[in-house]
C-alpha cells in the first residue's frame, strides 16, 4: 500500500530547496544534510564497484548529490573534509568511464571547492590529467578537420586567463597548452601567437620566461618533432618478407604482414601530400614594433622590475631578434649594452651575441660606432687573454656584417694588424675581419691589406663602397646564365640563316640584297624555337632605326683599307672601351630575362641544368672571389633564420686554450673508432649490416662457428662415400640449386 507524502516531505526531498535553507540556517538543517551526505556515500560505494554498469537514475541521483555537498561545503567543513579527496579519486580511476556530464559536474565542483579555499590545491596527478585530456580532446577534434569553432573558444579562455591577472600565476597553463599544440602543429595562426605575445607581457616571472622562450624556440621543437615523428617506426619491408618466406607461415605472422603492409602506405600517402605552410611566430605578429618597445621598456629599462640577470638576457635575445629580423628602430637599445660590455661581466658573451643580432643595415653608423669602439678598448688589447681578445673580434666582426659603416678607418688598421698574433684563435678571428672588409669596404683598407682580388675591383669600380640604407637589388638566382645560354644559342643559329640567304641570292637575284638583308634581319629574331614561339623584345638600342648608330647590317667582304681604319681606331680606343666595360660590368650582371619573357617549363629545366654546372665551377679556383662573395651574403642574413648564439661569439676561442689530459686522450679515441671503421674489410661490413637488419647469417658461415668434436662425424662418413654416392650427392646439389634452394626461393 502507498503511502501518501505530505507537502514538507516533498519540500525536504527538493535539493534545491534545501540548499537554500542551509544557506540561511545551517545548525538547523545538519541533520538533513548528513542524510543526504550518507546517500551520496552510499551511491558513490556503489558507482565505484560497477561504473560502466550504473543506470541513468542512479547516476542522475549522484551527479545531484554531488552538486549540493560542493555548494554548500563551507557550511560543515568538518563533515565534508573527505569530499574533495573522494572526487580526485573518481577522476583519478574512473575518468574515461565517466558519462560526459557527470565529469563536467565533478571538475566543476573541484573548481567550485578550490573557488571556496576548501581545496588547498589540486594534486599533481589531477594537474597532470586535466592536461592531457585538454590536449588529446583538442587533437582528436582537429585530427580529420580544423575543428575552427572549438579553437578559438579554447584560445579565447586562454587569452582571457592571461590578460585578466597579469600577476598570477595561472597563465602558466595557457602557456603550456599553447607551446605543446603548436610544437603539435595544431595550433598555428597568429591568435596562438597573441596568446604568448600576452604571456611575455605578464607581470609573472615564470609566465614571462615561458612566453619569451615560446619565441626563442617553439619553432625549433617544432622541427624537432617533425623530424622525430618522420625518422620513427621505419618499417623494413625486405626484412619482413625475408622472415615470412623463412619461418613457418600462420595467421599471426600475416596479419603482421598486412598491418606493415598498410603502414607502409599510409606513409607514403602522407608523404605526397602537400607540405603546410608553417610560418615563424616573429612573422605572424601584428605589431613587431610596439612589442619590442613594450618588452624593453617594461622588463629592462624599468628598475621595478623582478627580473634576475638570466631572465633579462633572455627578454633581451627576443628584443634584439625582433630589431633584427623586422629591421625595427630602437635607438634607446643600443645605449643599454654599454655598461655590460666590460670582459668581468657574467655571460657577457650572450650580451654581445644579442648586440650583434639587434644590428642591420638601417641603424644609424653614428649609433653603433660608440660600441664597436668599447668593445676594441675592453676586450682587444695586448694585456687581454687570447679567449677575450678573439670573443671581441668576433663580436666586431658579426656587428660589421650586418653594417659595414660602424667601423671607422683607424680603428679596422689597428684591429687587422692582429692577424700576425702568435695565438692561433685571434690570429683567425682578425684574418675575418680582414676578408669580411676586403668584401664590402676595402678602400678602408692600406693597399698592402686589400689582396689582389679587392685591388683590381676598387681599380675597375666592381667593388663600390656601401652607402647607407642602400639595398641590394634581388633576382632569380642563376638567371644571368639562362640568358647567356640563349643569347650563345641565337648567335650559333644566325650564321646558318645567312649562308641559305647569300646561297639564294647567287642565282642572279642582285637587285634584291637590301630586300634579303632585311628578311635576315627578321628570320635571326623569329628563328628562336626555345620559348615556345615568343619573341625576344629588344632594348631601346635594338630599336633604333636602320641608319641609326647601332644598326648591325649582315656580315660582307670588306676591304682591306676598311680593315686598316677599324685596327686604328681599335688601338686608339682600347683604353676607353676598358674603362666603359669597367664601369658597365654592374650594370651588366642584373638580367631583364625575367622581365621581358615568360620563362616556360623548358626554360626552367635548363636553368636547373646551368645552376648545377655552375656549383661545379665554383669548386674551381678561380672562383674564389665568388665562393667570399656568398659566404658574406650567408653570413648577412643568418640572424634572418637562425639565432646568433653565444658559442659563435666565443668561436675560435677555444683553440686559444691548450687541452687537458682527459681532452686529448678522448679525442685519440675517437679518432682510433674513425680508423677501426676505415680498415674493416667488406665482409665484415656486410656482416654489420646483416646483424642490424636482423638477418640470419648463412650455412657457410654457421659451419666455421661450429664445435669442432661436432663435425668429426660428418668428416669420417665424407671419407667413407663411393665414387657412386659423391655423384649422386652433386647432382642432387646441382638440381637443388636450379629450383632455387630446398624452399624453391627462386623468383
């Protein structure tokens, strides 16, 4: 029989309302929240021995029992003292079997309780799962697709966590979370970069260091993991059929067979898919020049702030990578090095590795000039170590590649005169010096220090001296040879259209030779097939008129009085024409190619072809001046992609120190591995191989490892075979051989 409930039972059994009368009287209401404490006890036993097994009703039940204890917790702290420990526990053990909104409710109570300081802080375990589900929930949702809307909620939370409370500590998560998807290349458009742009722009010392350190490296893991996840897991498709071929086939080992197999494709898939464009994070900020204003004023200009030495060096590597790679204006940088350009300072090479980054060709000579001169006074003198004077030489040197016009006249003749040190590392890093200023200023330069090459370019006027803010004209590397090639290709086909012409009109056709000569004139121009049916458009001096100064008529007989008057005016000539070729030779090595023609797909093979012959000449010594010539250029732009690192400014420093015992003994044991390596035979290379690709080795050679008491036997029944036997034994080997061995591997 039913018994009917009265109206207070019903409002006891609201939840809701009873949470709202602790709320006003919690000594009046204990008793009824230990009964609904001793429920969710008895629900919660019960969801931990069965939790895939829980019905809809009963887990309902939980989830709202769990909302009241978390609601009004604070009420009986003492009751509820287990309650936050008991939800780590059902996270911890259960969380994959969790319905979704119960797992909502219970992190949503966790934050709850932490919200009410009844959660001290959540364990490490909890931390470290709440982590990686965030990360493989995000994966797994951008694994097919660009899940667009999911990202830019998650990247919103973030950005508003980091921006919210600058000083607190939380926005290390948003850091975490947004290095490890873009180094999972997950997250990798200019909102992630904003995220970390706003991590360097914290109060917080350690959610500075992350978001700097995101910049100074993440692409680099980035790579890193791409290469990894490239190079792993290589499957050896020989050495899988070799093994099924061998050993005994079943079902196991091909269904092996069948998951290498379909590995194997899978990869191969994915290799011909196209590459994604991943650009840099300094290339898709918005604002390169007021984040390194911000960061230099806020962290290093500013005297309140809480940065130590190595965390300053790591906000300025970041400032002088922007000034460097954007060719951003911050003068007030410059003047900040100064007090640490002394050799007592700790890691003073990473000051002036940032001094020589934060340098390109648009900061003004006057600025950088007080430093180069500081840095010859402290570090290069004769009273200076040998590691200090070549770590200054070097540094001076990265600061003139980047702008020549810092160095003066004076002080680059005193510097270069350490070439002829004793001391091996500053002897190479002045002899730099040296071959950087032959490049780009040897007029700086006494004649006795110019060389040969520098002389002669100064001579002709190749070699001109770099004006301020003066760029370099760009083209398509080796297109100079393309039309070298056609112009070599056009000349080669006219002679041949001049003798059919001069052949046609023998026949008494006389009165027509103008007629003839400018047909030629015509044919030479169309003649060229290589671009596919293109004409070539000539240059204003192509296009003047027949009588014009510059017209060249076909080659005829000339006299011998014409031929006089041309020798003359040769000689008389000779010198000016040098001088023009001189002063053209500039001008001569931009090509209009691209400019004037479409460069069709034969085109671009043969440019291929010519820049692959071209690197074979530059092996030759004559292209000496050419191979200084590059490796200046490289040398300009390497602070574009890669950092200058504090080891590139101590460079050949450590040749200035002798070696220790331990130094030299392991680097003759490393040599004596190097020629162990060289004197091994083939064989016992082959056997190497063989061992590393998990083959077996062959009869033969099982046969010398055996026992020697083991083969008495087969010796002495050797000595006992007839003539009869002996044969039978090599026909039969002959016919096993035939079918391929005693499986029938042939074929």
């Amino acid at each position: 029989m039913k018994r009917k409930i009265g109206a207070l039972e019903k409002v006891e059994a609201d939840l809701s309302s009873l949470q709202y009368k602790i709320r006003r009287d919690p000594e009046s209401y204990q008793g009824d929240f230990i009964t609904q404490y001793g429920q969710y006890e008895a629900r919660r036993e019960i969801f931990l021995e069965a939790p895939t097994s829980a019905t809809d009703k009963g887990i309902i039940s939980f989830r709202d029992l769990i909302d009241l204890i978390s609601h009004v917790a604070d009420c009986y702290p003492a009751i509820t003292k287990q309650f936050p420990e008991d939800l780590i526990t059902i996270l911890n053990l259960h969380h994959e079997q969790l319905e979704p909104e119960l797992r909502e409710k219970i992190v949503g109570s966790l934050v709850l309780l932490r919200r009410k300081e009844l959660l001290d802080s959540p364990s490490k375990s909890l931390r470290a799962l709440l982590y990686k589900k965030c990360i493989s929930d995000l994966r797994n949702s951008n694994s097919k697709n660009t899940n667009h809307r999911l990202n830019r909620t998650f990247q919103t939370v973030l950005y508003n966590l980091l921006t919210s409370n600058r000083s607190s500590s939380k926005g290390l998560w948003a850091v975490k979370i947004t290095r490890e998807l873009w180094k999972r290349q997950i997250w990798t458009d200019s909102k992630a970069v904003e995220i970390m742009k706003e991590a360097s722009l914290a109060d917080n010392e350690k959610v500075v260091c992350g978001g700097v350190r995101f910049f100074l490296g993440g692409d680099k893991e980035r790579e890193e993991l791409e290469d990894e996840s490239s190079d792993e897991d290589a499957i050896d498709m020989g050495r899988i059929k070799h093994q099924m071929g061998i050993n005994k086939k079943t079902k196991k080992k091909a269904r092996h067979m069948e998951a290498a197999v379909a590995t194997v494709k899978r990869k191969e898939r994915k290799k011909k898919q196209p590459h994604p464009l991943n650009f840099s994070a300094f290339h898709l900020l918005h604002d390169p020049q007021g984040l390194a204003e911000t960061l230099f004023s806020k962290h290093l200009q500013n005297s309140k702030s809480k940065l130590n030495l190595e965390q300053k060096l790591l906000v300025l590597q970041l400032v002088s990578r922007l000034v460097g790679l954007h060719k951003l204006t911050v003068i007030s940088l410059y003047s900040y090095f100064i007090k640490y350009l002394t050799p007592r300072q700790p890691s003073v090479t990473s000051f002036l590795a940032s001094l020589a980054q934060a340098t390109h060709n648009l900061v003004p000579p006057d600025v950088l000039e007080p430093l180069v001169q500081k840095i010859a006074n402290e570090f290069v003198s004769e009273a200076a170590a040998a590691e200090v004077a070549s770590a200054g030489l070097n540094a001076i040197r990265e600061i003139c590649v980047r702008q020549p016009l810092a160095m003066n006249d004076t002080l680059l003749q005193d510097l270069v005169m350490y070439r002829k040190s004793k001391d091996k590392g500053v002897m190479m890093a002045a002899k730099g010096l040296l071959g950087l200023y032959r490049e780009v200023g040897p007029n700086m330069l006494k004649k006795r220090d110019r060389g040969k090459d520098a002389a002669m370019g100064l001579r002709n006027g190749v070699r001109k001296v770099q004006r301020f803010g003066e760029e370099a004209v760009g083209e398509i590397e080796g297109l100079e040879l393309l039309e070298k090639w056609k112009e070599a290709e056009k000349q080669k086909k006219l002679p041949t259209h001049e003798s059919r012409e001069e052949g046609h009109s023998a026949g008494g056709h006389s009165d027509g030779d103008d007629e003839d000569d400018d047909d030629d004139g015509w044919e030479g121009e169309g003649s060229d097939s290589d671009s596919g049916g293109w004409l070539n458009v000539s240059s204003d001096e192509d296009a003047k008129g027949p009588n014009g100064d510059d017209d060249r008529p076909p080659k005829k007989l000339k006299d011998v009085d014409s031929e006089e008057e041309e020798l003359e005016d040769d000689s008389e000539e000779g010198k000016e024409n040098i001088r023009q070729t001189a002063t053209e030779a500039p001008a001569e090595k931009i090509s209009t190619l691209a400019t004037t023609r479409i460069l069709t797909p034969a085109d671009l093979a043969k440019l291929q072809e010519l820049r692959l012959a071209a690197s074979v000449n530059n092996a030759l010594p004559a292209a000496q001046r050419k191979r200084a010539a590059a490796a200046h250029q490289a040398a300009l732009n390497r602070h574009r992609d890669d950092p200058l690192t504090a080891a590139e400014i101590e460079g050949l420093a450590s040749l200035s120190r002798k070696s220790t015992k331990e130094e030299r003994v392991a680097a003759a044991r490393e040599g004596k591995t190097d020629r162990d390596e060289i004197r091994k035979s083939t064989t016992a290379k082959r056997k190497e191989k063989k061992q590393e690709q998990g083959k077996s080795t062959t009869n033969r050679e099982k046969a010398r490892k055996k026992n020697f008491m083991m083969t008495l036997g087969k010796a002495k029944g050797k000595q006992k075979q007839s003539l009869v036997d002996r044969g039978k034994i090599l026909k039969a080997h002959k016919e096993r051989g035939k079918r391929g061995g005693k499986r029938g591997n042939q074929g």
